[in-house]
C-alpha cells in the first residue's frame, strides 16, 4: 500500500506538478492535452529516426549552417541532442500518462509540460521545413532507411502492442457499451496493420549469405580520407591508399586566375574561407592566382574544429602534418595516382558569371600533359563531353538515370548517382547488362551493407577507414528464417493478448459477482 501511494504520489507530481488530489470530473481539455502528448511522443520518436538517419549527410548539414552562418560548429550533432531530449521528455510524460490511467487518476497536465510541447512542436516543424526547402533530396532517405530497418522495427512494434494490451483490454472492460465497439475496431485495425506489414517489407538484405555472390564494392575517396585528413589535401589522399585501399579518388577541380586546375570543393560565396585561413574576400577560384592559394593553409581548421570528431586518432605527427597543408593542384594528384595505378573522378566547377569557356579544355590539357594512363581518369562533368571524347580516351561516366540512352549511345558502362536515386532491382538489371553503378556520399555502416546487398559496384565515402575493415553487411537473413521468425513473433503475441484479454473477463465477472453479494448482504441487514 505504502508503495502504491508514493506511486500515485510521485506520478501526479511529475504529470501535473501537484501533490494534492484532484477533483473526480476529468476535463474534456485535460483528455485534449493528454492525446497531444501521445501524438507528440509519436511524432518525436519518428523525427529522431528521421534525424538519425539523416546522420549519413550530417556534413552536408554543417556545411549549410557554415554557409549561412560563418561559423564553424557541429550544428548536427546539437540538434540531435536537441531532439534526442525532446523524445526522451515525450515517451516520459506518456509513461507517467499511462500510470495516471492505471491508477485512476485524472489527467491534469501542468502549463510547464504543455509549454515545453508547443516549442517542440515549433521547433520539428521548423526543421522539417527548413530541411524541405534547403534539402528536399534528404527525405528520400528515409523509405531506403527502413529496407534496412524494417524488419526489426515490425518485431519491436509488436512487443510494444502486446504490452498496450493489458492497458487496452483493461479499459475496453471498463467503459460503456458506446465506447467498446470504438476501441475494439482501433486496436483491431493497428493490430492487423502491425502483424501484416511485413508482406510490405522488401528488403535486399532478405537473402540468403551463400546466395549472396557479389563481391564487396569498391571504395572511392570522397576529397580523400577526410575523416582521416583536411578534405581535398594531399595528405588526404594519401592516407585514403594508406588506411583504405581505396580504388579511385573523388575530387573537385576548378580553375585559378592564371588558369591553373586545383582542388577545391567549395566554389561559390567565399568559397575559401570554410577550409582554409583567407582572410581577404575571394568569391571564386578564377579572382586568384596559384600562388595565393598555396600560400594559405588548409589543415589547421580541421585540427581545430575536427568536423568528424576524429582527430583523436591522429598522433602527434599526423596532427603536425594535418596543419601545415595547403591546397593542391591537379597535377600534384595525378602524380600519386600514377605512382599507386588509382583513378581519379572529379566534378569541373566554374562560376557562371564566367565568360571563359576553355575550363575543360585546360583541365584535360593539365591531364594529357602529366602523362598518365587515360584509363585511369573517370570524366564525370557532362559540360564538352564530345570534346572530352575526341581527344582522349577517358573512361566516360554518366551522372544520373536521365542519361542511360546517351549512355548506351556512347558504349558507356559507368554511372554514378546518389545512393538514394535506384532502387535494389534496377541495380541488379544494370549489373547485369554490365554497367557499374557508383553511389555518394555513403558514410553510415547500414547504408553500406544495404548497397552491398542491392548490389552496387562500389560507393563514394567519407568514411572509408570502417568500410574497409568490413567483410560481409552488417546483417543478412535467409527469406524462410525471417517468415519463420515474423509469424512465430506474431502467434506468441496473440496468444499472449488472448490470455490478458480473458484475465481482464475472469477478473470483470468476480469483481461484478462480488459487487451483486456484497448488495444482498446489505439488504438482509436492512431487513
């Protein structure tokens, strides 16, 4: 007894922030608040699933806030935090709303809990259109999320049910008949929504290892080992052959002043000032010479501000040489992949106010003129393609599904897109047929085990230190074994739902038993 009034007593501390009993009428306005916090309990735990897949492009991410603010800080991770709390408050006000349920108490939610509702709602709904209008691509990665997730998430779902169930059938005994018919057919439906999804779940890993014939794809250096080094450095690319094995650099080439190829991501808005120390405003790369840009450094901003929080893994001589870098020229590049036989793929940036046109003519002159094996440059800019073809032959790659006619034009077997643009079937078909498929930017070990068993040739990564230690995906499952396990999870909970549906009767019928003698006692002491 003792322990179920400090049970009470706490409860409606927390929920209504009020010791004290409360009236016996329940408010309409009360019920209102208290399905808000079961909705925002749902809606937070989704957008933290949301957010924690989008955690694949978390640079993407910062590299947006840096844009607009000038401020170097993990933004991501801050707001991850953010909504972590967020979600962890919500499943707690609702666990406590679900003990006010059992304990018959009212549901009286304090102003402070419905203000701290209201401002994350604000703030969810902030970010979701934030993210819809600045990012609109990053929602695509959440149906290729549960391919990998789902089947997990159904076995979760269905514990969850079971458990619901007691609370379920304990007030479907206790209501009117009006209300019974309600939450039989809600719970009816929600149950057979849960125990049938699987017939919805198509998953590439949902297959059996020994059929599983592909070989491990391929990994391409996105800007080098930047997990590892300064993004788009030397030091970068080397330690992407050192650590990785990696099979072809990923790169961004533009033009300087004096119409020299270097190596630089960023190209529009101050494109310098993100990795590098300039403090003078330079818009684009064609407003400065060669020798200016290697004048600046472009490796202490990552000791400093360590975008990956993975300078840790550095030692001291690692971090001395992160901090002297500088910017690279194209050639520097081609000299190490000529030294290890590493291709090298690159975008070609100019800004488009520029009246040049001869960037592509330069960067495959600095190519031509360094010597080294044309097979081993993948040209990926779509600008002067048949110029690009008459003068030398590089292997040509196309850069999205629109160009598979062009492609097969031009005899073409390599294609290159984001890893959310085809789905695992098309994959498997273009394998098939012989074309490569490479896809960016995939950093997460989930996403890389889901392409490996879709099929991908090889994928473009910040992160290949993990992947390159990787032997097999993450998890496999035979089709059989996962039908065996999905309806043996789901028998068990319906037979465990039926005995808590006919304990709730059996108690019902002695509670009402009891009731109808205790009323006859009272009337044979009456008389």
């Amino acid at each position: 007894m003792a322990l179920g009034r400090c049970c009470r007593g706490f409860s409606r501390a927390f929920f209504s922030c009020c010791r004290e009993t409360h009236r016996d009428n329940e408010s309409k306005c009360s019920t209102c608040w208290c399905v808000m916090v079961t909705v925002m309990a749902l809606i937070s735990v989704c957008w933290l699933y949301i957010w924690l897949v989008i955690f694949n492009d978390r640079d993407d991410f910062n590299t947006l806030l840096f844009s607009l603010l000038h401020k170097h800080m993990n933004y991501f991770m801050v707001a991850m935090i953010i909504f972590a709390l967020f979600a962890s408050y919500c499943l707690l006000l609702l666990l406590f709303a679900l003990v006010q349920v059992v304990l018959r108490e009212n549901l009286d939610l304090h102003w402070i809990h419905k203000a701290l509702i209201c401002v994350g709602v604000v703030l969810i709904v902030a970010m979701i259109v934030v993210m819809t209008v600045k990012q609109p691509e990053e929602w695509h990665i959440v149906p290729l999320s549960l391919q990998y997730t789902a089947p997990f998430l159904q076995f979760g779902a269905v514990g969850a049910l079971t458990l619901l169930s007691w609370l379920v059938f304990r007030t479907f005994n206790q209501v009117q008949e009006k209300s019974k018919f309600l939450i039989a057919a809600s719970f009816l439906i929600l149950s057979a929504f849960i125990y049938l999804s699987p017939l919805l779940i198509h998953s590439p890993c949902l297959i059996d290892i020994k059929e599983l014939n592909l070989t491990k794809p391929d990994l391409w250096g996105h800007r080098g080992a930047p997990m590892l080094a300064p993004e788009n450095t030397m030091m970068s690319f080397e330690r992407s052959v050192t650590e990785c094995n990696v099979k072809v650099f990923e790169t961004d080439v533009q033009l300087s002043k004096d119409r020299i190829p270097f190596l630089m991501h960023d190209h529009e808005g101050e494109f310098l000032k993100r990795t590098t120390n300039v403090t003078q405003k330079i818009s684009y790369g064609n407003e400065v010479d060669m020798s200016t840009l290697k004048s600046l450094n472009a490796g202490k901003w990552f000791i400093e501000n360590d975008p990956f929080q993975t300078v840790h893994l550095l030692n001291k001589s690692q971090r001395k040489t992160a901090e002297t870098q500088t910017i690279p020229e194209l050639k520097d590049l081609l000299d190490l992949a000529k030294r290890h036989n590493i291709s090298i793929i690159f975008d070609l940036y100019r800004p488009e106010n520029c009246s040049k046109t001869n960037d592509t003519e330069d960067t495959v002159k600095e190519i031509l003129d360094s010597g080294i094996n044309h097979e081993l440059i993948y040209w990926l800019p779509p600008q002067n393609r048949e110029y690009v073809m008459k003068t030398s032959n590089f292997i040509q790659v196309y850069t999205n599904i629109n160009e598979t006619e062009e492609m097969s034009a031009q005899n073409g077997t390599h294609l290159n897109v984001k890893y959310s643009d085809l789905p695992a079937d098309e994959i498997r078909n273009f394998r098939k047929n012989g074309t490569k498929v490479n896809m960016y930017v995939v950093n997460e070990r989930w996403m890389f085990s889901l392409l490996w068993c879709a099929g991908v040739s090889s994928v473009t990564t910040n992160n290949c230190q993990v992947f390159s230690k990787m032997e097999q995906p993450d998890w496999t499952m035979a089709p059989s074994v996962y039908r065996t396990l999905w309806i043996s999870v789901d028998a068990a909970s319906i037979l465990i739902m039926i005995a808590v549906f006919v304990y709730h009767r059996k108690t019902k019928r002695s509670h009402h038993r009891e009731g109808r003698i205790n009323t006859f006692d009272g009337l044979e002491l009456l008389l």
